[in-house]
C-alpha cells in the first residue's frame, strides 16, 4: 500500500539531522546531487559564492587563532 503524507521540515532541522548522521563526504555528495538536480547556474554561482565568504572567514580565523 502507498499513500502519501504531507510533512513540513525546516531546513535547520534536516541540515542538523544530516550534520550529526552522515559523514563529510555524504553531505558534499548531497550538495553535488541537489546542485545537479536543480541545473541552474545560478543555483551553482550562489553556492560557489556562498562557499568562498566561508572560506574567506576561515582563513581570517585560522590567522587569528594562530593555526
């Protein structure tokens, strides 16, 4: 039998769940599969930039932290 059952998730809540049950590497293949389901480059441009003002803080708090 299948039926169907309409759920609200915040995204908090699924990406709190996904941080504490996957590895690394299956949360970036989830990243890759969403940005390959969605194929805007626009979602891949948002991401990308997303990613280089983390990496931009990273940097500024390893210098910081002395790492």
């Amino acid at each position: 039998m299948d039926f169907t059952v309409l759920t609200e998730l915040e995204s908090g809540d699924i990406a709190w769940e996904m941080s504490r049950q996957l590895t690394h590497e299956e949360m970036l293949d989830f990243v890759v599969h969403l940005d390959g389901f969605v194929s805007d480059w626009s979602f891949t441009e948002a991401i990308y930039e997303w990613a280089r003002e983390q990496h931009k803080e990273y940097l500024a708090e390893k210098e910081e932290y002395g790492f």
